[in-house]
C-alpha cells in the first residue's frame, strides 16, 4: 500500500491508514506581484525637488475683478476682499504657505478644505466667502478682524 498514511492519535491507539488515492488538493497559487518602478540614474537626478512640492498650479489668467465677480462676491465686499487678498497672497493664486500649507488667494488650511482645486481663483474666493460669512457673518466683518489681528 504506497499511496497509504498511518495516523494514531494517542500512546494506546490503533493506526488508521488514510488512502490518498481518491482524492486529489489543488493550492491555489499566489498571484506575482506587480513590481514597483524605479526612478532611471538620470531621473532621479534633480527631480525629486519637483515630485515633492507638485502641486495644481493655476495659469488659466484673469484679473481680481474677474476672479471676484465670477465667485460671486457682491460689489459692495469686493473692497474688503481686495484688502484682505492683497496681504495673504498679493492675488498669486499659486501662493503656498510653506510652513503651513495654506493655500490661494485667501490661504485656506488646510488646501484640501477648498472644494474644486484650492489653486484656482474663483474657487478658492467661493470658500473664502462662505468662511468670511460663517466665521464672521460678513465680508466686512473679516475685513473689520484682519485688520486688528492681521490673520482671519
């Protein structure tokens, strides 16, 4: 009996004999693994620098008086904006705030906060509105807090 295993259980069992003979095990394999790829000697020469700090940036143009008017801010606010807007990012929309993250026109923090892409103009300015109105209750008001605590 070649294809036959003995099995006891204890120091006075009878050995059973088990026949391999009628069954068969298949094992599934494990899937190869995807390999990961590796910067070339050439690319990975002063490159890494750009690959850390990618982010969207903003070239579509416009003016602020675009940018403001398109994000729906009303004429009578778009002098406390421009206040405000001209001391966070000096109306760069690709300023980042390098310690902290802050992002756009208005700075947001986190950028992620900015629904859209925290780069573009128009939509960092939507936000900004709707914390300037949430946080402060008005344009006004933010401009009223800027301008005695220099942040919002």
């Amino acid at each position: 009996m070649d294809d036959a295993q003995s099995f006891a259980s204890g120091a006075d069992a009878a050995a059973a004999s088990l026949d391999r003979a009628g069954y068969s095990v298949y094992v599934t394999p494990k899937p190869t693994p995807t390999p990961t790829p590796t910067p070339s000697a050439s690319a990975s020469s002063g490159t890494a620098q750009k690959s850390i700090s990618a982010r969207p940036q903003y070239t579509g143009g416009g003016s602020a008086a675009e940018w403001m008017a398109a994000a729906g801010i009303a004429e009578g606010d778009q002098g406390y904006v421009d206040y405000i807007v001209s001391r966070e990012s000096g109306w760069n929309p690709n300023a980042t705030n390098s310690s902290s993250g802050a992002c756009g026109l208005v700075q947001a923090l986190p950028c992620s906060k900015v629904p859209g892409n925290g780069y573009d103009p128009v939509d960092n300015l939507r936000w900004a509105t709707g914390y300037a109105v949430g946080r402060y209750g008005s344009w006004s008001a933010a401009y009223d807090f800027w301008t005695r605590n220099h942040w919002w």
